[in-house]
C-alpha cells in the first residue's frame, strides 16, 4: 500500500524537489570543509562503523549487531555512535591531525535535529589546547555560510552572525545569569557533586525535580530549560567548563578541578559541536565509564562493554584536543532548512510513512 499523501516518502517528486536545494547546499558545504581541512594540515580518516563498544555514555543508545564467523559463533557488534573510539587508536598510533566525516548511528533519537543515522566531522589535534577547536568552530560556520550563499545561520526565526566572534560563557556564568543558581556551590573540590543542595537552587528556580532525580537529571533540567534556549541569538555561542561530572572524556581543568575542559558550540539555541580537552588517564577513564554504564542501568537497565583496546591506547595517546560537529544540523542552519531530514539524502524510513 501506497503511503498517504500526508507521509509521502522523501522520494516524492515533489517532496525531493523542495529538498534538493538544501541537499545541494550540503555538498558545497562539504567540499568547503574538506578543503579547509585539507588546507589546515588534516589526513582525512574513515573510522569503522562496527564496534565492540559504541560508546560509554549513560544517555546514548545504540543499535545492535551480531558477527557469526564461518563456524557459526556470535559475538555481540554494535554500529558507532561516534568515531571518538577508533580515532583515539589512531592517535596512539601516531596520527597527529586527523578529520573523519563519519556515518554515525543513535537509537531513540528522532526529530526536527535528530535522526537515528547522520554524518559527524569529528577532528584532532595533538598537541594543540582546546581553546583552538574553538576558533576552528568559528571558521567552519563562516565557511558554511559562504559555501551555501547566507550571511547568518538561522533556525525557527533566529539569527546567528558566523563573522563575529562567539561569545564565551561558562557553566557557572550560565547557570547564574540565567537560573539564579550557584552550580559549582553543589561541587566539591573532589568533583563530587551535592543531589540535594542543586536540587533546592532548581526548585527555587522554577524547575520540577523528582524524588529520584540525580545531580546529573536536575542540572540536565535546568540546562535544557533555562540555559539552552537563550545561547547563541545574535551570534555564537560556547558554553565551556563544565563539572566533571558531565564530561566523562575530558580531562580536568588546570586550576579547578572540579571542572573539565569540555565544551559545547551553539546557534539560535541549537547545539552545534561538543569539544574536549582529551583524558588520557585510563584508570580514570575506566572509572568514569563504569560510572556512566551503573548509571544506564539504573535508568534503562542495560550496559554496554567497554572498549579494552581504547584504554590500553589512551596510556600511548599524547595530550590530544578533540570535537564533533553535526553536520548536518550546521548544514541545515546555513542554509536556512526546516529540519533535518531536509538535508539527509535518503532519511530512515518511519514507521508511519511505510
């Protein structure tokens, strides 16, 4: 059966004509990056999509595989959720400055900015601090304007100018200027964080919290609510130093500990790039996944394996600076698309549209 004229399939004639501008701005886009790239002093890397783990973060989910080898015996495989993995392998192997346009999958993921298979510029730099991602940020909006015929990045009415310098603010400025609250106030010097002290700020806020809300769900609360929504309008912004708590791959912050040299870039309130200052302290990173995986299992009941391989090359991987940009999200505001499947070529089908 056909679908309705309502779900009609991205290859609809007419659906695929108004898509084809913004699919063809995509391609400039591209090219633009990779020249840029290029002229920058990257080797341009192909990560693979199977992995043992797909990562370690307690709010992403992956979608699942199986290897059966010619004898017949399973070993469990999952599709990435980032290159971040293997391009710190390859950084332990020598590499020095590598960018991989990569295919990346999420589950649970779908909306006007997501979708469950999309395209992340994920880039490294050894040697280099992670104030200069930033500046690399800046340069890649203002070439994605030019390569898609705008001057702003724009997104449900907002506008954000690529020509000036993002503003820079960090989570305690954040958290003050916008919700009243003294977050690193529920941080101790050990990074260990205070649930209820964070959470009497947020109610006074305004924010709801739940009996069984974590420090993690209530900061995530007031980010989304209060903080998210206002970065970025005008021009770009980057919201930096976040606790350690919730920069489970970055390295601590010379100076304060009880933040981490994370970062994340924002235009007209979305969410473009997160950045980091790499850990490479295995033991720590162990702890800091194990932590992450007790925690999604308390809150979907499931784990995933850590990767071995990474932890044995994080002892080899040199002090290292490293981010993932959505391109597609940077290609839709450049060039001023609705949503992202816009911008996708062949969207994952749903379910409703079958």
């Amino acid at each position: 059966m056909m679908p309705s004229a309502q779900a009609s399939p991205w290859w609809d004639k007419d659906r695929h004509a108004d898509r084809r501008p913004f699919l063809v701005a995509r391609g400039r886009i591209k090219q633009r990056l990779r020249a840029w790239f290029e002229a920058e002093g990257f080797t341009e890397v192909e990560a693979g999509q199977l992995q043992v783990s797909p990562g370690n973060e307690a709010h992403l989910h992956a979608f699942a595989t199986e290897a059966v080898s010619i004898d017949g015996r399973r070993a469990p495989l999952y599709l990435h959720t980032s290159p971040e993995f293997a391009a710190k392998k390859l950084i332990a192997a020598g590499e020095t400055r590598i960018v991989d346009f990569a295919r990346v999958f999420r589950n649970r993921e779908r909306g006007p900015l997501h979708h469950p298979e999309f395209t992340m510029v994920e880039w490294y730099r050894v040697g280099a601090p992670y104030e200069q991602l930033m500046a690399d940020c800046a340069s890649l909006m203002r070439l994605a304007c030019a390569a898609a015929g705008t001057d702003n990045l724009v997104w449900r009415g907002a506008s954000a100018d690529p020509a000036l310098e993002p503003e820079r603010v960090t989570l305690q400025e954040a958290f003050e200027r916008h919700a009243g609250i003294d977050l690193l106030a529920s941080v101790a010097a050990s990074g260990e964080t205070d649930r209820d002290r964070l959470a009497a700020a947020a109610r006074g806020a305004g924010i709801r919290v739940a009996g069984d809300d974590g420090w993690a769900d209530i900061f995530s609360k007031v980010l989304v609510e209060k903080i998210e929504p206002r970065l970025g309008f005008g021009r770009p912004a980057i919201l930096c130093e976040y606790p350690v708590s919730e920069a489970a791959l970055a390295r601590p912050k010379a100076g304060d500990a009880r933040v981490a040299e994370r970062f994340e870039l924002y235009a007209c309130g979305v969410e473009l790039a997160n950045g980091f200052g790499e850990l490479t302290d295995p033991v720590e990173q162990r702890r800091r996944f194990e932590l992450e995986m007790a925690e999604k299992q308390r809150v979907y009941g499931e784990r995933y394996p850590i990767d071995e391989d990474l932890l044995a090359a994080l002892a080899a991987m040199p002090p290292t600076s490293g981010i993932a940009l959505g391109f597609e999200r940077l290609v839709m505001l450049a060039a001023g698309a609705r949503s992202i499947e816009d911008v996708i070529w062949t969207p994952v089908p749903r379910d409703e549209a079958r």
